[in-house]
C-alpha cells in the first residue's frame, strides 16, 4: 500500500534507517530491529506483501512464517535468553489497537515477567486470555474483532478478544515494569541506541543459511 511506511520501506533498494535493515529474512517475511525498542533484542518479524494483521496472512503462507520464526527466535535466544511473541492484532486499517502502524509485525522480545498479567488491568472489563494459535487469530480478523495474541512461553499461545482496545498496551506494561512507565511511546521514544546495540548482538553471530525448507539470510 503506498501509504503504508513499512511497505515503503520493504521495497526500497536501501534505507538510512537502521531500524528498517532485516537482520533475517525469507521469500515472503522479514524481521527488523523495532524502533521504540525499549530493551536491547527488540525484533519485528513482517511479511513483505502488506496485510494489516497476522490473523490475515493466508495459510500458504504460515508454514514459512512458522520457519522464519523459529530460526529467528533461535538467533535471539542465543544473545538474549528467554523471549516472548506478541501481537496487537486490529481487525482492519486505523484500529486503536494497531498502535499506528496498519502493516502485519509479531513482536519478539526478550521479557521474563508475566506479561500476559501484567496487562490485564489494562484490559477492558470482562476481557480474559484463553489459549490458541494462529488460527484464533484468524477467526477474530475474519469475524471483525480486534485481538492481543501473546506467547510466553514461546509455542503456548494466549488470545484475547473486544472491539476496542487501547494502544500499545504490551508496551505500556513493559514500559512500566521498567521504570520508564512514560517512554512507552515508539513515536515519541525511538530508542535508537538499543536498536544499535541488537544490530550490532546479532552481526556478532554465525549467519544461517536455511531452517526446513525455507532459504534464510541473516546478518553475519
């Protein structure tokens, strides 16, 4: 979509911003360092063609998307132990819950408390998590309800379901837990200098070549 930044961005031959260089990607998806990172290890993973939620990438596509994961939550591990995936998944373009950005991007970031917890005074009244996948998050995008999807642990996955959920959430409590409770804000915050140092954490690793039957590049 032209008036989608990441799209932009994606295409074009090279960007100045550090924020926008992969440090892996496959045919059809691309992880990027997160600009507001609010600790170091910070990753989005994207597709490259444009969908404004997991939940709406279609399922020839999810067995890769399964692999990139899997060898990028690999990549962070070694640098930064425990991670968790989340999502703020809007059920179409200039959703609340999208936090400003209508392109598809499953956060990956290393956290030990409970964030699935944590977020649920945020939450509005009667919204609980209950287990799924990818799946679930399919069925909210296609029945129009915006979704949070949290794994923590990585493979057990939470969804939650309303109509109407605040912004940035999973950053607010996260932002909270570490005392920075009013940096929470990647517009306002880009944390630029936590972005240069998983650039940096991830050039010092062996690059991979493939995971199952997926080509991979990363950085080396």
């Amino acid at each position: 979509m032209s008036n989608c930044r990441l799209c932009r961005n994606l295409g074009a031959d090279r960007t100045a911003n550090v924020w926008d260089e992969p440090v892996i990607e496959s045919p059809n998806f691309v992880a990027v360092p997160s600009l507001g990172a609010l600790v170091p290890g910070w990753v989005l993973l994207l597709p490259k063609k444009h969908y404004v939620a997991m939940g709406a990438v279609p399922s020839s596509e999810t067995t890769e998307l399964g692999e990139i994961k899997r060898a990028l939550v690999h990549r962070l591990g070694q640098a930064y132990g425990e991670l968790c995936a989340f999502e703020h998944g809007p059920s179409g373009p200039g959703r609340e819950v999208g936090c400003g950005v209508d392109h598809a991007h499953l956060h990956l970031v290393p956290v030990k408390f409970d964030l699935g917890a944590a977020v649920l005074p945020l939450l509005p009244r009667g919204v609980r998590w209950s287990e799924a996948g990818l799946d679930d998050c399919k069925r909210a995008f296609e029945s129009g309800l915006d979704y949070l999807y949290l794994e923590q642990p990585l493979g057990r996955g939470r969804i939650a379901l309303h109509e109407r959920f605040g912004s940035q959430l999973f950053r607010r409590v996260i932002a909270d837990h570490l005392g920075i409770d009013d940096e929470y804000n990647w517009r306002e915050y880009p944390k630029v200098d936590n972005i240069l140092s998983t650039v940096r954490t991830l050039q010092s690793l062996p690059a991979e070549r493939s995971i199952g039957r997926v080509e991979i590049e990363s950085v080396a």
